[in-house]
C-alpha cells in the first residue's frame, strides 16, 4: 500500500515549529511498515528547512520515506501533466483524523490485517461480551 504519514502530532507530539518528542512506537512501526514493503510517504505541512529537519530526524532513527510531499519522489509539476496537491495514497496516518490517532500498535495491526476502525471496534465489543459478567457478590443472602 501507498501510506502517506504525517508529522508533526503523528510520528513527534505537536511543538511546531520545532521538533517535539517521538510519539511512543512511531519509527519503529514506519520502520516495520516499510519492511513489509510499504511505500510511505511524508506528507507535511512542513517546508524548506523545517522540512529538511524532519526529514532528517527521520532518517537518523532509520525511516526512509518513499517520497516528501509529492506521490512519487521524481514527481513534479512538470513532469505530471495531472499533478494535484491531493496524494494518491491508500491510507493516511494523521492525528486530525476523525477520532484522532490510535496508538501505534493498533495502526500496525490496522494496516497489516487490513481492518478498518469499525473492524476494531467490533472486535473489542465482542471479546467484551465474550467474557463473563463480573459477578455480583451476594449480599446477606437476600440476592
């Protein structure tokens, strides 16, 4: 899949402009995601020098990403006679999505058995129902 990721709020808690701390299991999953051979793209709002920064900061912790705000790395204005700022991506990984960002294990399990949020939720409210009902403790026998 093309997976195109957010930064700031996504992979580094929001401190824009400058660069905040790793969200808990970000780079170790795009890393895992590209190993499953994945494209990532960066999609940022993020330009010129603070772009080249995350960039940067995602390279020293291992993540090569596909391509940097455009859908293929080579990808120009004159070169894509249908070029849109819009990604053609098969997922987005963004903490402004609806019901905000899931913990990064539940994204890897997400992308990897491609489930969708209504699969998941379904999933936790089944296995709640599966196991028993805390039992009430009888109460001077009257119950």
């Amino acid at each position: 899949m093309v997976i195109a990721v957010d930064f700031d709020g996504t992979i580094v808690e929001h401190e824009y402009p400058k660069i905040g701390e790793e969200i808990p299991f970000a780079t170790e999953t795009l890393r895992m995601l590209i190993n499953d051979h994945h494209k990532l793209i960066l999609w940022s709002v993020r330009e010129g020098k603070l772009l080249d920064e995350a960039v940067e900061w995602c390279r020293e912790r291992g993540v090569e990403f596909y391509a940097i705000n455009r859908d293929y790395p080579e990808e120009t204005t004159q070169n894509n006679n249908h070029f849109s700022r819009k990604l053609k991506a098969d997922l987005f990984i963004d903490d402004r999505n609806l019901g905000g960002l899931p913990d990064w294990g539940m994204i890897y399990r997400m992308v990897r058995e491609r489930l969708t949020w209504a699969d998941l939720m379904r999933s936790a409210r089944s296995g709640l129902n599966s196991q028993d009902a805390p039992k009430r403790k009888k109460k001077w026998g009257l119950f």
